[in-house]
C-alpha cells in the first residue's frame, strides 16, 4: 500500500496546522512523524485517520483517493496514546470488535474471528489473556491490546499517535523493540507520530522531521544524523553547542580552530553561526594543541560517557562528550583546547534557524547545552 | 461523584462521631419523621379506610395520569438528555456554555415559573393561544401542558448525570470504533451506551421520581380538574382540601413509597456504578 | 382533528383514555388534549372556589339523578376548585369551564372583561343577581371562646393572633376584608376603616392565598386564635373537627353573594348550552336549594330559607353595592395592584 500525501493545507482559525506537507510512504514502510507539539504531526496523522479533513490537497493510498472515504471506510488501524480500548469488554472482545461489526455478509465465522484473536494475541504476546478486563491490565499489557485490536481489521495503514507515551520508560524501551517487530511480522505500512526522537529515529524506516506545519527533512535516521537539512532539525534531534566563525571555501574557522561545513552544502563565505554537537567535540590538554582556549568548569557523568562543560575566554560554555576513559586525564578547572570535527551553520552565511531553537533544545532535557 | 471508600478516613474520635450523630439525627427528623408521619396518618382510620383510598375513581384516574405523564415525559427526557450530553461532551461548537446554562437553568427556576412560562406560550391568552385555539388544540389544562411542565422540570436530571461521565470518558474509544468499521448506530450501541448504562439508569430514575412527584409546575397548568388533570400529587393536596386526612395520606403514602422504591434502587444503581467505575468485570 | 379520534367513548376518562391509547403518538401530544371537550359532549366543567367542594359533590350527584330521570341521558360534571381567584384567571388562560361558580361577582367580571368569554351583562341572566345562594363571614374561634371575642373590636385586643386568607387572591378574604373596613367605617368613616383595616392584618400571622388553606391553618395546624371565614366553612370546620371550636357572629358582618354563570363562548364551543343552563336553573329549584341549607349555605327559595333559619343568626349586613359602590369600583379601590390593601398591609 503506498500512501501519497500531496500539499496538504489545515488551518485551525488563524493558527496553521498544516502548511503544505507532501510525502510519501512506501508499501511495508515505518514512518515517524517526528516534530515539537504544534508542528502538525497529530493534525496530519487526524487527517489520514478520517478525523479531520483538510482545507487543500489529496491522500492517496494506491491510487484510490483517501478522502474520499469516511473514516469508517478506510480501514485503518488507530492506537490511541490512551489506549483507547472498550473498558466494558475483555481484551479477546475489544481485539474481535473489528471483525464483529462487518456486516453479515463479509464479517468472517464466529470460529474464524476466534482463531483470528488467538493469533493476534500470540503475535502481541499476551496470550492468556483474552478473558481479562481492560482495567485487569498494565500500560504496556494494554497497549499491546490496542495494536492486536488495531491489527484485527488488517488495516491497509497502522497509525500510531503517542502510543508509548503514558508508559514508563523500560516498559516504553521493550514494546518499542515488539512494535518493529510485529512490524516486520505484519508488513503493514505504518505511521508513529511521536515528540520523541529517540523512538523515531530507533523505529522508523525514515522520520518525517516536521516544525510549523512544514516538513523540515524526510529521510533515514542516519541521513538526518549525518546531513540535517536545516539547523532546525540539527537543534531539535540533539543538545548543540554555538560558536561564531568566519566560512571560507566550506570550512569553519574558529579561534585555533577550523572544521568543515556539513550543512548547507555549499555555503557562503563571510561571518556566521557554527552548531555542533557534544560527541564531534574534542578537547586536548596537551601544550601545543589546536582549538579554542576554554576552562573546565564541570564533569558529570553519564554511564559509560563524561559530558564535560567547559567555558570560553568570551563566557560561552560549550559542551563536550568523551568515553569515560578518555576523559579520565581531564579534571575541574583544567585549561584546554576545545575544537569541533564538524558543524552546521545556523545563520549569516547559511539559512536562519526557524523557530527558536535555544527553547527546543532545552525543553529536551537537563542536559541541554546552553549557548552564547 | 462517588466516594470511594479506601480514599476516606476511619471515623475516630470525637469530632467525627458528633458530626456523624448530628447528620444521623438531621436525616431522622427530615426524613423519617415526615415518612412515619404520612403513614400514621393515613392508617389512623384503619387499614380498610387506608385501602379504600385507592378504590376511588378520582384516586385511580390520578395514578393513571402521573403514570402517563412520566411515560411520556422520561422517554423524551431520555432522548434529550443523552442528545445534549453527547454534543457537549464529544463536540466543540460555539454556545456550549449557553446551552450548559439552559440545561441547568430548571434547577434554579422555581417550578410554578417553570409552568407558567407555558400559560404565557399556550394559554388562551398567550403568544400562540388565539392560533391554537382556531385549531382546536388543547394544550393548557390538558395532558400535553401537564407532559410540558413535567419535561422543563426535569430536564436537567439525565443530561446533567451524563454530561460530566462522557466529558470524562472522551471520545477516543468512539474513534477507535469508527476506525474499526463501525457505524454509528454501531458505536453508540456497542461503546457509548455500555460505558454510561448506569449513569444513564441513575438518571432516569431520579428523572422517573422528579415527574412523578412534580407539584408546582403541573399545578399551574393543570386546571385541577378531577378525575381528568390532577396527578396523584395534585390529588394529595384536594383530598387534603376536602378535610379527607386519611385519603391524602393514604395517596401520600404511594409517593412516598416511590421515593424509597427510588432511594433503594439508587443505591443498588450506585453499587454498580462504583463497580464500572473501577472496571472491573460486571 | 377530531374525526379521528371519534371512536373515543364520550366517557368522563375520555382524556385519559385517549392519552393511554395514544401515547405512542409523542411526536403530536396536542392531538389529546384536543379530545377532551369535543368527545364528551355530555360532560360538563364546573370551575368553582375552595369551599364549595362538599356543596357541589351533593348538588351534582342530584343533578345527575334529575337529569337522567328527565332525558334519560347519563351526565358527569367535573369539578376544579380553586382560590376564586386562581380559578377565574384559569378560564382567562383557557381552563375550559362551561359554568362558573365563584366567590365573587368581580372575578366573573374579569372573565367577561379580560377573556370576553360571556357578556358583561351577565349577572342579569338568572334571578337574584345570579345569585342562587348567600354567605356572610363569621367568626371561628376556640371552644369557650377564651379570648372572649365577641366583635370585630375584640380582634384588636393585645396578644390575639387572627387568620384569614389573602384579599388579593382569594374571595373569602375578599369578602373578609370588606366586612372589615366595613366595620371601620361605622367607627369614623374611611380614616377610622383604613386604621381598623392595618392593625387587623399587623395580627395576621399566615395570610394563605386561599379560604381553604386558612381553615387548615387555623384548624389542623392550630395556629391563631380567631379564624374569619365563610359562614359555611365555619360550620364544615365544626363538623370536620368536632367541638374544637365554636362560631361567634359580630354584630355586623357583609352579605356575601357568590354568583354562578355559563361561560357562552365554552358551552358553544363544546354544544352544551343546554345542559350548562340547566345545571345552573336547577341550584334554584327546592331540591337544590336543601342542599345548600345543609351545607350551611344561606338558600334564597322561602321554604329551605325557613327550614334551616336557626342554623343562620340573623345579623345587619352591608352590601358591596350600597357600601363599596359595586365590585368593579371595591376592586379597583382596594384590591388592584398599588391599591389600597396594598398600601395597608404592613406584615409585623
């Protein structure tokens, strides 16, 4: 089943939901919908789900036109970040509902909607389980209900809004992993809209990166690591440290220091804004290394890697990330020279950095590197 | 709306004990006192007179109509309820808030306004009484004006029981369900109406007792003709005009009964509720 | 409409029994109540005032049995009983009365003013002012009389407390009232009535909005010491409570008049004329007129008047013509809205 999205506009009052988002997902293909709240990930996945219908543009899914149909017709598997389930029916009723309310003619035999549940309960493995009450079950229990129920129907498309959002977090880690899996048992093109970019960069075949009710990237895991489109999808997929610099011929040129460009590809020369990551941060302690002068002010840890926080001659803290036995030789206080393997620009000679960054990247955790 | 008892404290100590004893001693005295009361009167005279209370064709034709009027009132009750209940909790739309406000407004209302609005509308002299009246439609001093000022009455009762149950619940097991392939019809029968039965169920009751025992508004519009508009309350306060104690106790009797019926299936309904409440299998 | 429901029997449940058969019809209820005057052509509405209940049950039970025997038809009259008051605004809003039987002449008056139901000229249908009985307002107190109330003056009297029902809303407490000021006016003229009148209802604890509701004040619920009422109610009350209490006449009281009238536009409307005539020509036949003495109700016929005169002491009594001037003038002085009761009564 391929799903073609072509230009989609929403617009809530004078808020945009959606400005224009065109993409396209193979048959078999895991998609994350990846992005900040308000970015429009859960207003697209409403608008593939029936749930809402667009101001402009047109949904595929082999050639036959999506909205055209009722929600009811589409035949899709939705699970919900709540779950969703019938509370007043047992697991093996709410994962039977769908095949139960077929009419007469096309819905399977009694027998063939139990053998059906039967499977749906070992590929989701909670076997034993049929009898049970939604309220007998865990989170995780439940949301395993919730794909098998979502599964029963044999949906063209499986979308997944937040489901592991109300799970904690080794819970979260384990379905994660039986969600692939029963991905690739099932072959269902599927849909993950999550904030969490983590989970959509581990799961997804490609993540949709979206900001604003636009796409910023679409592409692998990896190409979205290695080449980020815009400085926003640089920001929003890791903590980033900021440095001034001076282009020239696709380099960075700091202050005892030069790194290459990675995006944009070709970017101008003249004065712009270097963003980089904590693990393509190096630190030398030696006498005549090369790098930007900086003072540690901070080792904290974090399993097998060191973040160590340095501070700048100009009062910039900057942050690098170094395996636990590399950062052994450094400690508080020590002088060093601090120097990037790679940077993205995110203003004066390449693009403005959309949004507020500095914001987004803090509102991922503690850890956040802070900057200028 | 239900108290669940592992959340409460054990009563101890003084203060809790007086308190529960004052509330104890409140509830005898304004409730059972005004039970035992209807009942001592309406058998002074013997249990014969008490019987022959019910033999009496006005007596008959009264349960009759309150009968009728809570058969016809509770149903459209029933419908309005779960309609606005359901746009309000599962739809965004302008004026929900007005129409919450409305909902609510009969409880606010005294009821002999309640039934005086009609008079204005219906009555001879009313809006639409001189048009009614040329079609030769009765409704005033008739069963549909009694039907209408039990219905303002008790309007609010079920859609005031459902509205907060199904805000709550939300309407993600409805999108699931439509998701699966069900219409709706489907999705009300088989998702909504399972998850708010009882609420539904408490509801209709409470609504079923309100219009039974409605006096204020159906006085109004009732004409207080014997035999034919007056509803067992109404047939409480002739029986008592008529100096006949015992007859007027001995009806009084039958309301009151209603409302221990309703009290005791209340709580029975109440049991059930706390149990879905809590999920567990039924 | 109403061919269709023609199967209906023309029976006194005829409403309920259309609305048990039809009560599937929701989606047009006002096809019931539609049915009740049409297909019950031999059912009349009597709209009455409270203390009429036990008069009325008697006089149509006789009626009943006269009429049958006279055109072999079966004949149920309904009754409604209310303030007067009430009762009259009740035919205004469309109560469909086929005669009225009120307390007194001015609420009548209204029906024919406001809701042109019948000519203004009414009460010069049917002998005596259409009046076929008479009352007067008496005194009810304890047995003993122990306050020792003998006239309207002792009502004055420190620490007596006196019940009687609302002049705006009901038409004994009309009638009350007037007997009252009535009474002031024999002291001193208006000043010496208005004086008379606000100190009388300073000790009026309970004003109920009917004559009924005052007797049940005073003699179920015990409260006050004196109750004024209709001379027949007293005598009810006597009846229905034993030798509780006793009647005191003052030594002068009002000539009450409550007048009876077919409502034309109601007996065209439902083809009753007739049977609306007859009913109300037959309370002054000797029959009627006996029950009516029983019931303690002053009859106007020479022959009951005569069998049942030592139930009635015979007292001066003012009349609303010669002392107020007629009711549509004692209604407009005293009881309209901003009148002067309402400028009078101030509740302690």
């Amino acid at each position: 089943m391929t799903l073609t999205i072509d230009g989609i506009f929403k617009q809530f009052g004078q808020f945009p939901a959606l400005a224009g988002v065109s993409l396209e997902a193979r048959d078999g293909e895991f998609l994350s919908l990846l992005g900040p709240s308000g970015s429009g990930k859960t207003t697209l996945l409403r608008v593939l789900a029936g749930l809402d219908k667009p101001d402009h543009g047109c949904v595929f899914l082999d050639g036959v036109d999506f909205l055209a149909l009722s929600a009811r017709e589409r035949r899709i598997g939705l699970v919900f970040q709540q779950y969703a389930l019938f509370r007043h029916m047992t697991v093996a009723k709410n994962i039977a509902f769908g095949l139960e309310v077929r009419p007469r003619r096309s819905r399977p035999s009694a027998a063939a909607i139990k053998a059906r549940v039967e499977e749906l309960l070992a590929l989701t493995q909670i076997e034993g389980l049929g009898g049970r009450y939604p309220a007998q079950l865990s989170g995780g229990q439940r949301q395993r209900v919730a794909v098998a129920r979502a599964l029963a129907v044999e949906p063209r498309l499986l979308l997944l809004d937040e489901p592991f959002g109300a799970l904690d977090a080794k819970v979260r880690k384990e379905l994660r992993g039986e969600l692939r899996r029963i991905h690739d048992a099932t072959g269902v093109t599927t849909i993950l809209v999550t904030h969490d970019q983590e989970e959509a960069m581990d799961l997804a075949d490609r993540v949709v990166l979206m900001n604003q009710g636009r796409i910023e990237q679409i592409g692998s895991p990896a190409e979205l690591d290695q080449t980020p489109a815009s400085p926003f999808v640089f920001t929003f997929l890791g903590e980033t440290n900021r440095l001034n610099c001076e282009v020239l011929s696709g380099y960075a040129r700091f202050d005892g220091f030069a790194a290459p460009v990675v995006t944009p590809a070709r970017p101008a020369d003249g004065k712009a804004e270097a963003l980089f990551r904590p693990e393509d941060t190096r630190l030398d302690g030696g006498a005549h290394a090369e790098g930007l002068p900086v003072r540690i002010v901070e080792i904290h840890g974090r399993g097998s890697l060191r973040l160590i926080e340095c501070q700048a001659l100009s009062g910039h803290r900057l942050t690098a990330e170094l395996p636990e036995t590399l950062a052994a030789q450094f400690e508080v206080g020590q002088r060093v020279r601090l120097a990037a393997r790679r940077v993205v620009l995110a203003s004066g000679a390449g693009e403005t950095v959309a949004g507020d960054p500095v914001k987004l990247v803090a509102a991922k955790g503690p850890a956040a590197t802070s900057a200028i | 709306m239900i108290a669940r008892s592992h959340q409460l404290q054990r009563v101890d100590g003084p203060i809790p004990i007086l308190l529960l004893t004052v509330a104890l001693a409140w509830l005898a005295l304004i409730i059972g006192a005004p039970l035992v009361t209807v009942l001592t009167e309406a058998l002074s005279k013997g249990l014969e007179t008490f019987l022959a209370t019910y033999k009496e064709p006005d007596a008959l034709a009264a349960i009759r109509l309150t009968l009728i009027v809570a058969a016809i009132a509770v149903p459209l009750n029933c419908a309005f309820g779960l309609a606005a209940a359901w746009s309000i909790a599962k739809f965004d739309f302008q004026g929900k808030a007005l129409l919450l406000t409305i909902i609510d407004l009969p409880l606010s209302m005294s009821p002999v306004v309640s039934g005086l609005v009609w008079v204005l509308l219906f009555g001879a002299r009313g809006w639409f009484g001189h048009d009614l009246d040329v079609a030769g439609i009765k409704i005033i001093f008739a069963l549909p004006g009694i039907v209408l000022g039990t219905i303002i009455v008790t309007v609010p009762l079920i859609a005031r029981e459902l509205i907060p149950l199904m805000t709550e619940q939300g309407v993600d097991e409805e999108l699931a369900a439509t998701s699966l392939g069900a219409g709706g019809w489907t999705v009300f029968r088989r998702v909504t109406l399972p998850n708010i039965r009882w609420a539904l169920l408490h509801g209709v009751l409470l609504c079923n007792a309100r219009a039974m025992g409605e006096f204020g508004a159906v006085s109004v519009l009732s004409g207080h003709i014997r035999g034919m508009t007056e509803t067992l309350p109404l047939h409480v306060e002739s029986l008592y005009n008529d100096y006949d104690f015992v007859g007027a106790f001995a009806a009084a009797t039958l309301l009151a009964g209603l409302a221990v019926v309703t009290l005791v299936a209340k709580t029975v309904l109440e049991q059930l509720i706390r149990a879905a409440s809590t999920q567990k299998p039924a | 409409m109403t061919h269709i429901l023609t199967h209906l029997q023309p029976s006194r449940r005829g409403v309920l029994a259309a609305a048990a058969r039809g009560s599937a019809l929701i989606a047009a209820p006002s096809l019931l109540g539609g049915v009740a005057q049409a297909a019950s052509p031999l059912t009349l509405l009597n709209v009455s005032y409270d203390p009429t209940r036990e008069l009325y049950k008697d006089i149509n039970a006789a009626f009943g049995g006269y009429w049958k025997s006279k055109t072999g038809q079966a004949v149920t009259i309904n009754q409604s009983h209310s303030g007067s008051g009430a009762s009259a605004r009740a035919v205004i809003d469309g109560l469909q009365a086929d005669v009225v039987t009120l307390a007194l002449a001015g609420d009548i008056d209204e029906i024919a003013l406001r809701a042109k139901l019948l000519p203004a000229n009414w009460q010069s249908r049917l002998p005596n002012n259409s009046t076929p009985y008479t009352s007067t307002v008496v005194f009810l107190t304890h047995k003993g009389n122990p306050w020792k109330i003998h006239d309207w003056g002792d009502l004055l009297k420190p620490g007596i407390s006196v019940i009687t029902s609302n002049p705006k809303t009901s038409g004994g407490g009309r009638w009350a009232y007037l007997a009252a000021y009535a009474y002031g006016l024999s002291k001193g003229g208006d000043a010496a009535a208005r004086d008379y009148i606000t100190r009388l209802y300073q000790t009026v604890p309970v004003l109920d909005t009917g004559a009924r509701g005052s007797t049940t004040t005073f003699a179920k619920r015990g409260l006050g010491d004196v109750l004024l009422c209709w001379e027949n109610e007293a005598y009810l009350t006597i009846g229905e409570f034993g030798p509780n209490f006793q009647i005191v006449y003052p030594s002068r009281s009002i000539y009450a008049e409550p007048p009876v009238a077919v409502v034309d536009k109601n007996v065209d409307r439902h083809k009753t004329r007739a049977l609306a005539e007859a009913y109300l020509n037959f309370l002054y036949t000797p029959v009627a007129q006996d029950i009516i003495g029983k019931h303690h109700f002053r009859p106007i016929l020479p022959a009951a008047k005569a069998k049942y005169a030592s139930g009635f002491k015979q007292i001066p009594m003012v009349t609303v013509n010669d002392t107020f001037g007629g009711w549509t003038k004692a209604s407009k002085i005293h009881f309209a809205d901003g009148g002067l009761f309402d400028k009078l009564y101030k509740p302690s």
